[in-house]
C-alpha cells in the first residue's frame, strides 16, 4: 500500500526595479499620451496668451487650465519616466485617475469658453482647436487609465510581477503490522 503526500507552494512577489531613467515608458501609450498632453497645453496656452484683451472674458481661465494642467502631467511624465512614482506611498493610479478626470471637464470648459470667443480674434480660434484637442488626449487616456484601474492594474508599464510555482511530491510506501 502506497501513500502520496503533496505539498505545493506557490510563492507572488512584485518588485519594480529602482529609481532611474524607464526608457521603455517613452514608447508605452502612456508616455506618448503624456508627451502630447504637455504639447497640447503650452500650445494652447501661447495661443490664449496672444490676445491679451480677453484675460477678463474668459483668457484668464483658458491660461490656468492648460498652464496648470502642463505643469501637472509634466510632473507626473517625469515621475513615470524615472520610475520615482512606484517608491511614492499611495494609490497613484486612483490618484492619477482622478486628476485625469479633474482636467478632463476643466479642459472642456476652457475649451468651450475659448469657442465661444473665437470670433474676437484667431489666436483665440487656435486656442479652441488645440483646447479640444487636449481635452480629447486627456480623455483617451482616463479612459485607458480607467481600464487599467477596473481590471486591478495601475497602469504602470514598469512593475514586474514574479510568480514562483514549488511542487514536491513524497510517495511512502507503509507496510500493515499485525
């Protein structure tokens, strides 16, 4: 008569390696979205800064939203890009989504106050083109940020993940004594 005994272990450990520069983040869909989002908002933001007659219509507003949304996502490109977000304590992927979802309608309401004075002059018609474009990158990537959040990830393209599988198996034989 043989007995088996099975023992099986099953060791999950994830580490990120360290601060430093990511190079494989520039070419995730991520660091494009973020690259175009900063191009987009100082383009914006010069062209809200031509005219400077519409600061009290409207221009002030257009230029603190995509200064202050350039100046964020910039910040947030340089932590990804050196990896420094994965040492911050924190959830940053709810937090970075939230912020998405934040400039996302302050972006669209900038844009829209840049719509509706486009007719005073075409630096501010220029102004609304770029505003909707970075309102549309900003929302394509909470969307995608979104996704990443629902199915547990975080979104980041630097965490590895290690699953380490041990099985061992005993077989002893045991003989009856009468």
């Amino acid at each position: 008569m043989a007995t088996t005994y099975e023992h099986s272990t099953t060791t999950t450990s994830s580490s990120s390696e360290g601060i430093g520069l990511d190079k494989a983040f520039l070419r995730t869909y991520q660091g494009i979205l973020k690259i175009v989002e900063c191009i987009l908002d100082i383009i914006a933001f010069i062209c809200a800064s031509i005219w400077i007659h519409w600061g009290p219509y409207g221009g002030g507003w257009v230029q603190f939203v995509t200064m202050s949304a350039f100046i964020t996502t910039l910040l947030l490109f340089g932590f990804h890009l050196f990896r420094i977000i994965y040492k911050l304590p924190g959830p940053w992927g709810l937090i970075e989504l939230i912020y998405l979802v934040l400039y996302s309608v302050m972006l669209i309401i900038a844009a829209i106050v840049c719509a509706v004075r486009f007719n005073w002059h075409s630096s501010i018609a220029a102004a609304t083109f770029f505003t909707f474009a970075a309102t549309a990158c900003y929302v394509f990537d909470t969307f995608l940020l979104f996704r990443a959040w629902q199915q547990g990830r975080s979104g980041s393209s630097s965490a590895h993940t290690t699953t380490t599988a041990t099985t061992e198996h005993t077989t002893y034989e045991t003989k009856t004594q009468y």
